[in-house]
C-alpha cells in the first residue's frame, strides 16, 4: 500500500509540473502576490495591476540605490521609517532590497521558472542554473521601474562588484579615485575624530589625498570641460547624427 501511495503521489507531482511548465513555455506566470511588494492581481487571469501606495516605496528604493546608498543602509532606513516588508514584517534585510533591486518584474518583464522542485517527496526547491529551460517574457505587464533605470541599477551592482564592494554612499568620490600603482579604489578615511578634516588612501604605498584637494581638481577639470561645451555639443551632436543616418544601409 505505500509503495502504492508513492507512485500515485509521484504521478500526480510529474502531471503538475508538467502543466505548470506548460504554461511558463506560453508565458503565464504565477505570482505570490500576498509577499511581494508593488503588485496584485488583476481582474483578469494572468493581469498584474500596480499598487501605487507599494510602488513608491520600490521607486524609493531604486533611487535610493543609484543615489549612491548601500543595499543594506536602505534597509535600515525602511526599518527605521516604520515601512513593512513585502511579508508585512517590520524589520527590513539586505537580501530584501538586493532581491528588489534585481528583480525583473519592476520593468515589466518576467523571467519564468527561475527554481524547480528537485524531488517530488521533500519538495525542496532549487535555484534553476540551467538544469531547465528558463522563460522571459518582455513587457509582460506595466512596469514600475523604467527599463532604462533598472539597466542603470544593473550596471551599477556591477559597478560596485568591480570595486570590491567599497563603493558606499559616502562620498561622490566613493568607488571612483584608483590606485595608479595597485588598481584599488581609495577608500574615505577620518584622521581626527570629531573633526571635519578627512582624507582618502589605499592601503598600498601611495600617497594620502586630501578630501579639499579632491574637490579642487573635480571643480577644475569640470570647469575646463564648460570651456570646450560649445564644441563637445557638436561632436556629439556629429556623434548621433552618424549613428540614426541610415542612407549608407539604403545605397
């Protein structure tokens, strides 16, 4: 008799996920919409309708992101703003906000059977590295994020990934100023507690930067960029003409 039960159990598992394959291969996505934050269901099957009073919070959190804040000070200042999760907890986490961040679904688009059940008796779920198909469906529903924003926030993780994690929100200069003689990224440094008094080093040899120093030649350099704009605006605007001018794919 249990051996009876297993087969009948394994047989109603392989029919469901057969069906639910099925229908990631047309492009229907399921969606838990109780714990996820900016959506519910709409009125017809398959609709995803936006939740404004949600959506803000998401567009918070991507602006936040690209302000130059870590992932994990905008958790903490969600908690700290009394802002529920998308669980309806209190306590925000970093891999919340990188999971929001990274998410497709706020650009409209879905990626389908991102996990599978690796077996029909423990249930457990596997993230799918390509053991299976994986299904994208563009413009599958209203984003709430711009797709050029989230390609932005994208590249930004990548960004940060490349500077060893240390581009923090502390400073427009943070993950941006390279070591010449290791490739690091100098890191911001307070010398005299209680001081305003900073400066910026990397933990190889070279010399230290001061933060006044810093400002000075960004202003500088930005002011010598003002005094070519006139013939910057017209190579760039060369620039854009050369890349919609179609004539020479129509000879």
């Amino acid at each position: 008799m249990s051996s009876l039960a297993q087969e009948e159990s394994q047989f109603i598992s392989e029919n469901t996920t057969w069906g639910q394959r099925k229908r990631f291969a047309d492009g229907v996505m399921s969606l838990a919409y109780s714990t996820f934050l900016g959506y519910k269901k709409g009125a017809n099957p398959g609709d995803m309708e936006i939740v404004e009073e949600e959506a803000v919070i998401i567009r918070r959190i991507y602006d936040e992101y690209l302000a130059g804040k870590s992932p994990r000070q905008i958790a903490k200042d969600l908690t700290a703003d009394g802002i529920p999760t998308p669980a309806k907890k209190t306590r925000w986490h970093t891999s919340t906000v990188i999971s929001i961040l990274q998410n497709e679904k706020y650009r409209g688009d879905a990626k389908l059977q991102k996990c599978f059940t690796t077996s029909f008796l423990d249930h457990k779920m596997q993230k799918n590295t390509g053991q299976l198909p994986i299904f994208y469906v563009s413009e599958n529903h209203h984003a709430i994020i711009k797709p050029e924003v989230f390609e932005m926030v994208q590249e930004e993780f990548r960004r940060r990934e490349a500077a060893g994690g240390r581009a923090q929100c502390v400073s427009i200069f943070s993950g941006r100023i390279v070591c010449a003689d290791c490739g690091g990224f100098y890191g911001r440094k307070k010398w005299h507690s209680g001081t305003p008094h900073e400066s910026w080093r990397e933990h190889c040899k070279t010399p230290t930067l001061k933060e006044q120093r810093l400002e000075d030649c960004f202003v500088a350099a930005f002011n010598s960029v003002l005094a070519w704009k006139e013939e910057i605006a017209a190579n760039y605007a060369e620039c854009l003409d050369a890349i919609t001018d179609d004539s020479a794919l129509k000879a």
